[in-house]
C-alpha cells in the first residue's frame, strides 16, 4: 500500500468509531441510507486519486451540487449579474432557513437553499431537462466522467420538497427568481439527486483547487477567476450554521450534503472528500467531518497555516562566459519578488563591470502580475546590466 493510502487508512479507522448523529431524515429515500458506510477519497496535483473505505459506494450528491452550479452561472453570467441575484455573506442560519435580505429579497448565498434555487433559476434552459442538461454536464466535467440521476431519490425529494416550493415562490415573488417557479425548483431537486462517489467528489473538489483544471483529464473546466470566487463562498458559507467554527478547526472551503458527503478545497494541493450518512446537528456528516479535521491537522492543510514558499521562490545562480544567470524556479509572488531584487543587487555590486547578468523567469510555473512589474522595473533600472527573460 502506498504511504498517501496508508495515512488515510489510519484516520479512517480513527473516525470509524464515531456512532453519533443521525441520517436526514425529512427526505425518505434519505433516511434508509446504511450507516456503517465510510468513505475518503483524496485527489492531489497530478491527478492521482487515493480512495479508503467504501470508495464504491454511490449517493446522492445534495448540497454539495451547489458550488458546480454556482460556478456554471458565474461562467455564464459573470460575477456581478449573480451578485444581484445572489449575496455571498454568512447566513448563519439552517439551509433551509429563508434567510433573505430585507426589501431586496436576495438570499443570503448560493450555499442554503434559498440561495442555491435562484442560482438554479439562473441557468438558462428552455425547460426542466434543458437546464438539467447543462447541470449535469458540468458536474461531470468537474467529475472527469458522466453523471446521471438518481430517479427515485429525485422523486422522494420532489414528492416531500413543499418547504423548497415555498422559497421559490418567495423568490419569484421578490423577482428574483423571473421564470417558471415549478421549473427552478424541479431543477433543484434533480441537480441534488445526481449520483457520485467519493472518488468523483474528491475529483470535483480537486477541480476547484486547481484552479478550475480537473487534474485527472487534465481539461480546463472553468475560469481561475470562477474558480476562486466558489471557493471562497465555500470558505464563508459552506457547512451551514458551521461555517465559521469550520474555518476555525479545519480551515479549508468545504461543502457538506445531506447525504453525508463532504467535500473540501485545500488550493494547489488537493481536493478531499468523505461520506458518512450520519449527520450532526447543523447537517453535516459527523464521520467525514472528524476526518477533514485530522487530515487539514496533520497533513498541514490549513488554509491559514503559514506557506514559505511564495515568499521564497527557488533561485538558483549559474556562472556562465557571459555574466551571471539567474534561474527562478516556482510560484514568484510580491513578497518573493522583493527577496529576487535585493539578491539580484548584491549580484549587480558583486559581478564585473562588463559581464551580462541574466534573470531567466521563463521557467517559472506561475508568475504573480505584481511581481513581474516590480522585476521589469528593477530590471530597467539596472539595464544594460541586466536582462530579464520571462
Ligand atoms: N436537496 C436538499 C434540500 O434542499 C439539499 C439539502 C442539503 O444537502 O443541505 O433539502
């Protein structure tokens, strides 16, 4: 067993013993999920999965559908015309809370119920399959494989969803929601019955932290652009009435379902989820939630643990015939830029008169627009000495 499968073994059976909680219950085909199944998946940089436990088992994705479509109607739309529809601020508040601004009547975020049906109602779509169609594509992109629906828990859903009409039809009547009530939220149910397992999760999730390239197909899925701003909603508004203790004790963008799947964001380094159909009481898997907490801890996940390798890019200093070459390796951040320019002073004062120094930034894998402009000007400065090739 590989060393990454290996770690993840062992929280796994640190979680397993975990019996608290309870499936949801206020959605029947939800109520009957096995309990005892336990899963994680984790997808890293190169798009090799890690899956432990019951990596087979399929369940319906729920809220967890609402940050992929988020980010097919900030794709659309752009980010401002979803803002009028939709606000980005903590509701503190259940998912199914009402939870809407006063006199605007926009929801408080995509991430609770209110929030995430007038992102639905956002998708264009001539009728309830065209716009399902559209959804369900971009989940399986995000996936790296096709999804479908899971029909009878979409039916149990539809069949029990009063309380999801009746925030449409408060949506409708703000004008937030401007078509078909019945369209938007029978698109609703249907994107939260879409079938998955852990693997697909973690490939998802994966997906947003990579900047919006699924790291297994290696296909481009959405913007960087959109990819950050579901992120950070996630990172805000993602585990309910949770969301800031959240931040607190695991410290990635995360999104829980009430299936018992989690799913969570740990930028440029991996997509996790877990699923586990006990629920706490704010709703979200109390197993997967546990596992999230071990793993963000001891693999040093935390989105707010300090990182110094934008501040330290790779630089490496070759003597060639012609002057110094400096080589810069990896990611070259404002605060890595100002550490090139004082060494690259010291080089200036060191090197003879009449040789070239070159700063080769071509091989960089990423290059922050702040700190190229701080190069090129330093770089200007210090020309005809200087040369930079980006
Ligand atoms: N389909 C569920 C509902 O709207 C999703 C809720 C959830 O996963 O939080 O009731």
């Amino acid at each position: 067993m590989d060393p990454i499968t290996a770690m993840l073994e062992t929280v796994l059976e640190e979680v397993r013993p975990l019996g608290s909680g309870a499936p949801a219950a206020y959605i029947p085909e939800l109520a009957s999920a096995d309990v005892g199944l336990l899963a994680f998946g984790v997808v890293g940089p190169r798009g090799r999965v890690f899956t432990v436990g019951d990596e087979d088992a399929t369940f319906t994705i729920q809220s967890m559908s609402k940050p992929f479509v988020l980010a097919l109607a900030l794709e659309n739309l752009g980010r401002e015309e979803v803002l009028a529809r939709v606000g980005a601020e903590p509701s503190g508040e259940p998912f199914n809370a009402i939870s809407l601004e006063a006199h605007t009547g926009r929801p408080a975020n995509p991430m609770v119920n209110a929030g995430a049906i007038a992102t639905t109602a956002l998708i264009p779509g001539a009728d309830i399959d065209d716009r399902t169609g559209r959804i369900v594509a971009m989940m399986s992109a995000f996936a790296g494989r096709s999804l479908w629906i899971d029909e009878s828990v979409y039916a149990s859903e539809s069949s029990t969803g009063e309380r999801n009409r009746a925030l449409a039809h408060l949506l409708k009547s703000y004008g937030i929601v401007t078509g078909s009530v019945d369209d938007a939220v029978e698109s609703y149910f249907r994107q939260c019955s879409v079938l998955v397992t852990v693997r697909d999760l973690a490939v998802m999730a994966a997906t947003l932290a990579f900047g919006g390239v699924n790291p297994v197909t290696g296909s481009r899925v959405v913007s960087e652009r959109v990819a950050r701003d579901v992120t950070s909603i996630m990172a805000s508004c993602g585990m309910y009435d949770f969301s800031g203790e959240w931040l607190l004790r695991v410290g990635l963008p995360a999104k829980s379902g009430v299936s018992g799947g989690v799913i969570a964001v740990a930028p440029s380094q991996f997509g996790v989820a877990g699923f586990s159909p006990r629920l706490d009481v704010h709703g979200n898997s109390v197993r997967a939630s546990a596992f999230m907490e071990i793993v963000s801890d001891r693999f040093g996940i935390h989105l707010l643990e300090p990182h110094e390798s934008v501040a330290a890019p790779g630089v490496s200093v070759i003597e060639t015939p012609e002057g110094p070459l400096v080589r810069l390796g990896g990611e070259l951040g404002f605060a890595g830029a100002e550490r090139v320019l004082s060494l690259l002073r010291e080089i200036t004062a060191a090197a003879p008169h009449a040789s070239l120094i070159t700063v080769d930034a071509s091989e960089l894998a990423r290059l922050h627009p702040a700190a190229v402009m701080v190069l090129r000007t330093e770089v200007e400065s210090l020309s005809p000495r200087v040369r930079l090739l980006v």
